[in-house]
C-alpha cells in the first residue's frame, strides 16, 4: 500500500545495478517494526556518480545514505566532511544528511569486525583480502587494528600486494585467513569464484566472502568442502545497518 502521508524522513542506497540490495528491505521492515510510518528508504541506481549532486538536490527530506559499489571511493569529493575512520579508511558507505551539510562514514568496518571477531583463532595471524576496491579498505583497516597482517590480491601487479598468480601452497598455507571482498559468486553469477589454489586450503583456514547472496557462494563452498571454517557477509550487513541507524539518529 502506498503511504498517503507525507514521508519527512527519507534514506536510500545509492550504487550501480543495485535491485538486489538488502538495505531497502531491511530498513522497510524496520521503520514497519519501530510504527514509522513517515520513514522511507529507496534505492537510487545511478549510472554515474556525476549524478549524485542532482539527488541531493531533487530529494526532499533526504536524511541519510548509504553507499556501495562502485560509489565508496568516489563519493567522497562531494561531501562536505569525514568522521575520522572514513577518512583513515578512504572509503564511506554511509552519509549523514544535515541541512547542506554531507557527513561521510565507513560503518563496513563495523559490521565486519563484528562478525568476524568470535571464529577469529590465534592462528589466524595472517590475511589474503582479495579484492582493492572499496570494501577491501575497510576490511585491511580492521585487520591491520587487530593485529593480523593482510595482503591484498588483485588480477594486476600492486605495491606490496600479491596477483592470483603469486599465490602458491606456501603463501596459502601461511595465509589462514581469506576475505572475498570481489564481486565474484553473487547471484545470478554463482558459479563464479576467485581464482586461488583451493587445493591448498585445510582446516585451519577461515574464508569469509562479503557476498550474501547466494547465501554460500562457490568460493564459501569450497573452503567448507576442504574443512575451512566459512562466514558470509549477511552478519556483517545487519551489524552495518545497525550502525548506520545510529548514525543517522545521533
């Protein structure tokens, strides 16, 4: 039913080819929960981020966003502040809306320390993030906070990282933890996976995969398969979520 009362407090996602999103679905249910029946949420898929001053401009009531991809990085030259974290992170998923004033937060951190942090063992002193776009910096922000080393993988050669090719059984085997921060394995593509030596996994190994849906991917299975401990990222979003209602609330 469509609501017949003015919507005073409207959120929303912005991204790319986001009608997936588990935001809007999870926001709906909690504005119904809470009876706040003059909250909205909607999903702003926008080609381009150029676009992103005009929804700012055209969206009456608009109190907070959050952000994914490909728009965590380049989101950032348009607000007009950054919490601390966000700025250490150089990423930001969520945005406080005040007047003309754009906050810019990074609540991924959050949710994926969280979530992680009760599998974590003390073996797992070192971290594979496959992945360098804007997930992977929050996620190298909180390892590097809890101690474990991490190295990023990507397709290309970078400056102390790895490429796909790079990783043998000895980088694998003392690499007990694997992060997914690729889109690889999300649905409708879920026969897709990162392109690592599976064969070398055992079960000292923890894989987590930021992708929620499907709810275990073709990398989450394959880990599960050779006796890897496997988390996905559905955890991680509620945590997030939760925090970026925080935020908004403050």
């Amino acid at each position: 039913m469509e609501k017949t009362e003015k919507e005073l407090h409207k959120f929303g996602l912005i991204g790319r080819n986001i009608s997936y999103s588990f935001s809007r679905g999870y926001f709906a249910k909690k504005f119904d929960q809470l009876g706040l029946d003059d909250h909205s949420y909607v999903n702003f898929d926008i080609p381009s981020i150029d676009e992103f001053k005009n929804l700012i401009s055209n969206t009456e009531n608009l109190k907070g966003l959050n952000v994914t991809i490909p728009y965590k990085q380049e989101v950032i030259p348009f607000l007009d502040e950054l919490d601390s974290a966000a700025a250490k992170i150089g990423a930001v998923n969520t945005i406080k809306i005040e007047g003309n004033n754009l906050k810019g937060y990074n609540t991924d951190a959050y949710g994926f320390h969280k979530s992680l942090e009760p599998l974590l063992k003390t073996h797992h002193k070192k971290a594979l993030v496959l992945g360098t776009g804007g997930a992977s910096k929050a996620i190298t922000y909180v390892l590097n906070n809890l101690g474990i080393v991490s190295t990023l993988v990507s397709r290309s050669s970078m400056l102390n990282g790895l490429t796909y090719d790079q990783l043998t059984k000895n980088v694998i085997e003392n690499h007990l933890l694997i992060i997914n921060c690729t889109p690889l394995g999300t649905y409708p593509e879920t026969d897709k996976k990162p392109n690592i030596p599976y064969q070398h996994i055992g079960q000292n190994h923890l894989f987590f995969d930021l992708i929620y849906n499907p709810e275990k991917t073709t990398f989450l299975r394959m880990g599960e398969e050779r006796g890897a401990t496997i988390l996905n990222g559905y955890k991680m979003l509620e945590f997030q979520a939760e925090k970026a209602w925080e935020i908004w609330n403050e």
